[in-house]
C-alpha cells in the first residue's frame, strides 16, 4: 500500500512491528527509487510532530485492538491527521462472528510452521463471546523444549456498532466498503471497511 500512493507522488511513512516487514518494504522502496519514512514500531506508541491527509490500517488489524487500545489509536489517529483528515481501515463483521464456530482442534507443525521452525503440535480452541462480538482463538504450542500459549482476540462490528466508535473519538463516519480496495458495501460481506473523516468541530 505505500509503495503505490509513494508513486502517486504522496509522502508516506509506513509503520509495522514486524522488522522483517519492514526491512522488505525498505528494499522494494529502493529498487523503484521511492522516498518512503519506514518505521519499526507499535503502532501504539508512534509519536509525530508531522500531520498527515490520510492514515490507513489493514487486514482487520484494528479487531486485535481491547476497546482501551482502539480508544488510544483513534486518539493518536486524531492528533495525526490535518483539518479534515481521513482514516481508512477495515474490521470483521458480524457475518464473520456468526459463521464460527466455537472448536477444539489440533495439528502437527500447525499452520505450515508458522508458529517455529523447531517440530511441535499446536493446538486451537475457538472461544465466542456473543454479548461483547468478541472471540478467542487460543493457540497451545508444544515443542520439545517448550510449550507457549498464544491468546489472540477478535472484535467484530456491525455497521452501526463502527460508527458509533468512531463519532465517540471525534470522527464522522463518510463512506462504507465490503473492502479498503473500495468494493461496494454490502451486508453479506465478511468485513467492513469505514472512511471516517476527523470532525470539524475537534
């Protein structure tokens, strides 16, 4: 996504935890001769005196986020953007929330050894909590030498649960999407993407 708007001439500055993530998109900023600020960091804790047009987040990430967490990034989100700013991201609907299912599962070298490089079996609960939208996948990873446990959680929204998180943190809500690629909005999509623009009145 930075390597395209960098091309359309923005000034972009990319952010990602990942430092493998990173070091990639810094190689292929340098082969095509892009100035992008690339910056390996939480999200969370990024600081900037620079305001920005527009701030993007994707792959649901912003699902992974507590409600204190998402408060935190909306209010960062806030202070970064210029008068009448926009933030551009996508979560997981409610379809996606009420086609899982809550499961007990195992796997040797679970999710082709995405969890180590080392052999170990992993095992998956799948928790749903139907009053917060929230579920729980538990990963229980065992190698020979250790054993870990991974709690990944997940936010889902409807519609109108999105906006109102967000008018709540000084954004108005402008535009709906099945996707951030700008699909049309539907109410059988898996996820939801919101537009929301920084309100004129904060």
């Amino acid at each position: 996504y930075t390597t395209p708007l960098a091309e359309n001439n923005a000034d972009v500055t990319g952010i990602d935890f990942s430092a493998g993530s990173i070091q990639y998109a810094r190689k292929i900023a340098e082969q095509k001769g892009l100035d992008i600020n690339y910056y390996q960091q939480n999200y969370l804790e990024f600081e900037t005196k620079k305001q920005f047009d527009l701030i993007t987040m994707i792959f649901c990430d912003f699902c992974a986020l507590s409600p204190l967490q998402r408060k935190k990034l909306l209010s960062k989100f806030h202070t970064f953007l210029k008068p009448g700013g926009s933030v551009l991201l996508d979560v997981h609907s409610l379809n996606t929330f009420n086609s899982r299912a809550e499961v007990a599962t195992y796997e040797r070298n679970q999710l082709d050894n995405f969890w180590s490089p080392e052999k170990y079996y992993g095992f998956l609960n799948i928790f749903k909590y139907d009053k917060e939208k929230v579920t729980l996948d538990k990963y229980t990873i065992i190698e020979e030498a250790r054993a870990r446990i991974i709690y990944n959680w997940l936010q889902y929204f409807s519609q109108d649960s999105l906006r109102e998180e967000f008018e709540e943190n000084g954004f108005e809500a402008e535009e709906f999407y099945s996707d951030v690629a700008g699909s049309s909005f539907s109410t059988e999509s898996p996820d939801i993407a919101i537009v929301a623009k920084k309100a004129k009145n904060t």
